[in-house]
C-alpha cells in the first residue's frame, strides 16, 4: 500500500471556465480577495499562499471558476499586485494570459485617506496620479495631493 503522506505535490482541480491571477506578490492575497468582492461569490475559489515560486521566491495565487474581470477591476489588482498575470480559461483551455498593468491613473475606484479632501465631502468622482517609484506604488490625489501607498488603499 502506497503511503499517502510522501506525496510530493498536492493537485487542484483545473479551472473548466474562470480566471487565474498568478504572481501575486507574497501577502498580498487576502487583500486582492477583498478588492475583488470575492468573499461572497458563489461559485469555487482557490487561494494560495507562501508558495515557491522560481521568479518571485514566494507568491499567490487565485483561481475563480466562471468569472471574468472587467477592465476596473483588472486594474484594482495591479494596484495591489502589479506582478500578477491574469489567465483567462474557457473549457480548460487558456484563451488569454497577460500580465496586469498599472493605469497612470485611477478614477472612481479608490478612495482618498484625507478626510478633508473634497471628494469625501462632495459627490465628486475621485481621481489619483499613481506614481511608480522605485518598486513602490503611491497614488497622488489629484484634487488634495495626498500621497498613498497601496496598504492605505480603500475600494470604493
């Protein structure tokens, strides 16, 4: 009889139709989830966390099961994980792989940490400079010049 425990990997089952978001930095995760209002979907989700990667050293990973990201949303998961590949598969075949790309600029999704500002006060749709400096990400308001970093993002 073959001892179970000696298994070397452990096998997920593969996606029919859904999306995969690969090379998400370690720690990170948790937050994507949450970004992504995934913490009610009905259908399965996979997470991963703390696991080997050769180009990352440690990553996640999320797999969703018939579920496609618009364009918001793609972007809210490069905010947070601007390494990440979003897989796309329909009847477990990939039919599209492209890595996330930070916008210059994000608008309406995010919402600014100065209570003050103008958009926390009045119905103005919030806007943000994101700035890319030296592996961190910071998002310039664009109606107070707060600066944030990607731990002080809030989703609206």
């Amino acid at each position: 009889m073959q001892d179970n425990y000696n298994k070397k990997e452990l096998k997920v089952s593969a996606l029919e139709n859904g999306t995969v978001i690969d090379h998400i930095p370690q720690g990170v995760v948790l937050q994507v989830l949450r970004a992504l209002r995934l913490e009610d979907f009905n259908d399965a989700i996979y997470l991963g966390s703390n696991l080997d990667s050769h180009k990352m050293g440690k990553k996640g990973i999320i797999k969703v099961s018939n579920k496609y990201f618009e364009k918001d949303d793609i972007n809210k998961i490069a905010l947070m994980a601007p390494s990440a590949t979003i897989i796309e598969i329909k009847n477990y075949e990939i039919i599209r792989k492209t890595k996330v790309e930070l916008p210059d600029e994000v608008i309406g999704l995010v919402k600014c940490i100065n209570p003050k500002c103008i958009t926390n006060n009045e119905k103005i749709t919030t806007k943000f400079i994101v700035q890319n400096d030296l592996d961190e990400v910071k998002f310039s308001c664009y109606y107070c010049e707060k600066t944030m970093r990607k731990e002080d993002l809030e989703f609206l």
